[in-house]
C-alpha cells in the first residue's frame, strides 16, 4: 500500500455474486461484466469457480470466463476448492487462486465434505503448488464472525485457526462474515487483537449485508487498520450452502463510502453504476445497491 488511506477492494460479483442467481448469465454476459469492472478500475476480479458444474451450475463455463478475459489488465483470480479445481484453473490460465475453508466444522463439512482440519491439509500442498507455478494465492475463511449450524466461533478458535494457516505460510488471509451477523464492535475489537498478533499477516474482510452492517462493519475494520476487502457489484450473491446468507456489500456503496471518508480505492463510482446497470438489465431485476437505487430514483427525477 502506498498510502494510509488507500485502500483495495476485490470484486467478487462473477464468482460470488453470480453463483446464486436464478438466471443463469450467458458467458458472453458474464465476460462483458468482467469487462465493465476492469474499465471501471478494478484491478483484482474472482472471476469464476472451479467447482463442480453439479455444486454449483451457474459457473459451469469457467473455462471459457478465463478465456475471454485474458487480455484484460487485471489479476483475474478463481476459487479453487479442491486439487482437481487447483488443475482446471491453473490449466485456464487464471493469475492468482482463492482457496477456501470454514471456520466450523459443520459448515465445511456442507460445504466441502471434510472437517476444517482436513481442509488445511489439502490446503496446504495447493499453496505450495500455487507459489511454484507463479500464482498468487489467498485462502478465504468463511463463517468467522457467526455460523448458522453452531452460532459464535469465539475469537479464540479463530486466533488458532489464523495461527495454524500462518504457522504453514499463509500471508494473505481472509476473514468472512458469511451470513451478515457480525456487528462493528465485533470486527474491531477482533482484528485489533488479531493484527498485533499476526503482524506478518496480510488481512482482508468480507462481510455479506444480512442485517445491513455490511458497510458499518467495514468502516470498523479499516479503524482497526485493515486495508483489503471483498466487496460485490450490485450487492448480490449469497451462499447455497448458509441458511440465510443474502448479498455481499455492493462495490458500489463501498467506494462512495470511501470517496466520502478521505478513502481511495482507485475505482471510478461512474463506472460501477454503468457496470451495475448492465448486471440489473441481464439479471432482469433491482440491485441492492443503496447507491443504484439513489442513482436510478435521480435519474428518473430528471427524466
């Protein structure tokens, strides 16, 4: 980072936010998405999955994501959850790979088969590999703040957890509040304890809007000193497997939040409404972006 006050934001709206929709985008569309947030200045897309077409249809074209996107400038990353979706996305040709764990057992045992254990074992030799083929890679831990199958984790399974990934050479964790619950005395006083802690450590945040603390939330981990978020155009997505999951904060309101507090994220507002409205067009409804909705209640004003 360059400056105190910049910050970088990861849009996750073609992965995380298109797994879950009714419509089914088009690869075309989906590309053309991708397309609009690169010119908006995204610079770090998750552009796709490579799981399995059956898990999860909606993202059943990854390969051909990848495809279409390679001369975009930006680092296009996939979520890989396993070795044989390491293989597909390194094969494609993405430039860096999310992998991902839960924070509790029942949850990754719905989401991944396995116990949170077993996935730090996988885990692990897929960084390895990652570094040796010249990719970069982050692992993401869902339900950190609140799992609906086994409530608060507590910050001291989280501390160990972070430990544990640090301990094997993890640099560039995140944290995710999957199903919204998190409130911002929760998230600073967490990451306060886990930056002093794990100062080698690189964190991110990704907080989902359930109870509309997502932006909130936000605001408390950059006072606790955090500089890297996920964040999602239009606010869509959600997980299919968290009960009550609902959409991501919306890239959108994220930046002209941060435009308003003396925040840069180097992503022009103008560009992530046109991006949004072309995500409302093909997904044939409303954004839940608060920012898209003043937007387009101007617009028709003016009209």
């Amino acid at each position: 980072m360059t400056s105190s006050k910049s910050i970088s934001l990861t849009e996750v709206g073609p992965r995380d936010g298109l797994q879950n929709e009714v419509r089914n985008l088009p690869t075309s569309e989906k590309i053309a998405l991708i397309e609009r947030l690169s010119a908006a200045g995204c610079k770090e897309i998750e552009i796709t999955s490579f799981v399995s077409p059956k898990m999860i249809p909606n993202l059943a074209d990854a390969a051909e994501v990848v495809a279409g996107t390679s001369s975009l400038p930006l680092t296009r990353f996939a979520l890989v959850p396993n070795t044989r979706g390491y293989e597909r996305a390194h094969a494609a040709g993405v430039e860096g790979v999310t992998l991902v764990l839960s924070a509790t057992d029942s949850h990754n045992m719905k989401n991944l088969n396995r116990t949170t254990q077993e996935s730090i074992a996988d885990l692990v030799p897929l960084f390895e590999r990652a570094r040796m083929d010249g990719l970069q890679a982050r692992v993401s831990i869902s339900m950190v703040f609140g799992c609906p199958f086994e409530g608060n984790p507590g910050l001291g399974r989280i501390e160990r957890l972070v430990g544990t990934m640090a301990d094997k050479g993890f640099r560039r964790i995140g944290l995710c509040d999957t199903i919204g619950i998190a409130n911002p005395n929760q998230v600073f006083d967490w990451m306060s304890v886990l930056r002093q802690r794990f100062s080698d450590v690189e964190f991110e945040l990704h907080f989902h809007d359930t109870y509309g603390r997502g932006l909130a939330n936000l605001m408390a981990g950059i006072a606790a000193g955090v500089r890297r978020f996920d964040s999602c155009i239009g606010g869509i997505g959600g997980c299919p497997y968290a009960p009550g999951a609902t959409g991501n904060i919306a890239t959108e309101d994220v930046v002209s939040l941060l435009e308003a507090s003396g925040y840069d994220a180097g992503i022009a507002l103008d560009g992530l409404l046109g991006a949004s409205d072309f995500l409302a067009d093909q997904l044939r409804k409303s954004m839940s972006s608060s920012i898209w909705r003043v937007h387009h209640s101007q617009c028709a004003k003016a009209a």
